[in-house]
C-alpha cells in the first residue's frame, strides 16, 4: 500500500512539472505579434515603473486584431492595433488605438532589434514594410552573422481623411478608438482628428506608445536597440521627434533615428545660413520660423502634448543641447534626389530643393553658434544613384548599416 501511495505522489509531481514546463516554453515562443491579456498586462506594470516611463505605462497597452479595417494584405506581415491611453486624456478616458503592420511570425524572444519604417505623404504602410523586409532579406545575404530572426519590422499607418474607405466612418466622422489625424498634420507631430472625444493625441505620441511598447523586456526580453526611420514626410516626422521627445526609455535599449530625403528640417533658432560663404544670405519671409520650420509657435500645433515634455520648455538652446550630445541621428539622401517637395515660401528659406536643404542645414549645424563642428552621434551619407525612394534609401549601403547593423 505504502508503495503504491509513493508511485501516486510521484505521478502528481511528475504531471504539474510537466504543465509548467509547458507553460514556461509557451512563455519564451509566444509569436511577437501579442494580443495580450488582462493578466499578461498587469505583469507587465513593474516593467514599466522599472523604465521610469513618463506619462504612458506599457503595461496599459496592448495589441489587438484590425480585421475590420480595410487595409492591404502582406504577405509575412499583419495588421494590428497598439491600444494606449494618452497621456493628455484623463485616467478614466477610452484607450486610443494606432494602426500598424508587424512581421507575423517572429517570435518575440529572437527579437533583438525593432525597425520602425514610417511612410510619406502616401502613407503607404504596406509598401513601407515589403521595402524594409526586402531589405533585411539584403542584409542577410551581405553577413553571415545577421539573421533575419534578429529584426522585427514595424511600418505605422497615420490614417486621415482620405482614408474613409479604409476604417468605420459615419458620414459625419470616424467612429471608434482609431487615431485619424486632418492631412498631412501626422508629419508635424499634431494633434488628431478622430476620435472625436479625444482630440489630444500628437502623432509624436503614437510613437512614444511604440518605442514603450517594443522596449518592454516583458514582451521582447533580448530587445537591444530600436531605430525609428522615416521617409519624406515620414522623414520629416522623425527628425522632429527626434529633437523634441523625451523618449520615454530607459538605457537598456538604444534608440537611433534615420532621416531620410525629408523635404524640410526643423531648426531650434532663427538662423538660416548657407553652406558656402559666398552665397548670398537666403531672404527671409514671414513665418519662416513658425513650427513646423522653427519653434515660434510649436504649442498651437502640438497642443496638450507639449505640455508634458521637459526640455521643449527650456527653448531652443537647451532642445539643440539634448539632440546634439545625447540622440544618435542618421542623414541619408538619396543622391539623385532635387525633388523640391514642400513648396511654401517658409521651405525655399531653407533651401531650394531637399539636397540643398539638407546641406544648408549641416552648415547651419556646424556654425560657431553651435559649437563650430557637427555633432559627434550624428552622421550624413548619400545613397548612390537614389532617387525619392525609401526603398532604394534602405537597401544602400548606408541605409542597410544604420537600420541593421549599427
């Protein structure tokens, strides 16, 4: 009897060993694409306090289905839903909801490094994340030590009007959660137009729910480093996040942004130099300093949103400060790329098309007025033979270098 007792204990002990071996690989494999549950969202809270996050609390977030939208099919990739609760909104408000494509078969433990491809004024997501796959494909086949596995591809969508026919809409306005922004505001970081009850959330802020979600050890625990690139507009966004973010992370994971062919740039001063010392000094016009071009009046665009960050406060020496020693920031043009893009008096002060902006603003950046050098974590190539074309920046060799190597 005394025997058969001990062969039961050990069975029981035996079959709970099993089930939560089970459970711990199910932990370690689960795929990167989450939908996560009340549970998983509240082990993640400790994370987040960890981070020393400001405003946003990623265990608050979560990954939900976008089947009811109308968005293009990719093949390896799927559409999600990053559900936030704003900063700029009250505890007791809805969660907001961000459109996304993400690879859909990683496994979140692989990740090491995060890829987010902004698109342009096309928005063109879709397109976006194909270009950065095929990429990543390139960066395999040029190092043996890269994989694939390595990089997680994440291409936002910043829907607006004109994409009625892609989400809920009621003849008035969107219905719903989903974050709409009014044209082409997303670039500059503005607030959004939908959902109508909630019109606080800067595109800025959709990023800063991104960067917090990704970082998150809970999810992602070998994550290592982000890169959040953009594209034209896309481009532009970035470059501007860059500068005033507070980035609400905490050293374990590396953030690097690359600019690529953005039509304009946002300067912390009113100096317009040029690159050569014989040009003639560019001939100022009203509003040429006005956000999105300089600081002059950023609250009015940014709202309730600049209200919560630090430094944006202390104006703009301190905002070059920051960018100048603290944020790794990477320029590639296209070479081939005089497009001119944004055609405003305020754009033409920079430069006469984006090549010459671009240079003008390395000039500027160079300048005794702020320190006489290019900054050290900064760096600008031109990709050869590149046009306006975000595929054709990623697949150059600096593109490649910088979104997944360096």
């Amino acid at each position: 009897m005394g025997l058969q007792i001990r062969y039961t204990v050990f069975f029981i002990a035996f079959t709970v060993l099993t089930i939560l071996f089970l459970q711990l690989r199910l932990l370690v494999d689960k795929p990167a694409f989450l939908f996560v549950s009340q549970e998983e969202q509240a082990h993640s809270r400790p994370m987040a306090e960890e981070l020393g996050v400001v405003g946003h609390k990623s265990g608050s977030m979560s990954m939900k289905s976008a089947s009811h939208l109308d968005l293009p099919d990719v093949v390896g990739a799927k559409a999600g839903l990053l559900s936030f609760h704003s900063v700029t909104q009250s505890k007791s408000s809805k969660p907001v909801e961000f459109a996304l494509y993400e690879d859909a078969a990683l496994h979140a433990s692989s990740v090491k490094r995060v890829l987010i491809q902004i698109h342009g004024m096309g928005r063109e997501a879709s397109v976006n994340w194909k270009q950065a796959a095929r990429a990543r494909h390139e960066a395999a086949e040029k190092s043996r030590g890269f994989s694939t596995k390595d990089v997680l591809i994440v291409a936002p969508v910043f829907f607006n009007g004109n994409d009625k026919d892609r989400y809920r809409w009621s003849g008035k306005g969107s219905t719903g959660p989903l974050l709409v922004w009014k044209g082409n505001g997303w670039g500059d970081g503005e607030r959004n137009q939908y959902p109508h009850t909630q019109k606080t959330v800067s595109s800025f802020e959709a990023l800063d729910a991104m960067l917090l979600y990704y970082s998150d050890r809970h999810r992602f625990p070998n994550v290592e480093s982000i890169v959040v690139s953009g594209h034209s507009l896309g481009g532009q966004l970035v470059h501007r996040y860059s500068i005033l973010s507070d980035l609400p992370l905490s050293s374990h994971v590396k953030v690097s942004f690359l600019i690529a062919n953005p039509s304009t740039l946002l300067y912390t001063d009113g100096d317009r130099p040029r690159r050569r010392p014989d040009a003639s000094p560019p001939k100022l016009v009203e509003g040429y300093n006005h956000y999105k071009y300089g600081l002059e009046g950023i609250h009015e665009k940014l709202g309730e949103y600049f209200d919560t960050l630090t430094t944006a406060h202390a104006g703009g020496k301190a905002l070059w400060a920051r960018f100048s020693t603290e944020r790794i920031v990477h320029y590639v043009n296209g070479e081939k790329d005089h497009g001119v893009g944004d055609e405003r008096p305020q754009a033409f002060v920079q430069g006469k098309d984006r090549m010459d902006r671009l240079k003008n603003y390395i000039a500027w950046a160079s300048s005794p007025a702020r320190g006489g050098k290019w900054p050290a974590r900064h760096t600008v190539e031109f990709a050869p033979g590149v046009e306006h074309d975000a595929g054709g920046i990623l697949q150059s060799a600096p593109g490649l270098r910088w979104a997944f190597f360096d």
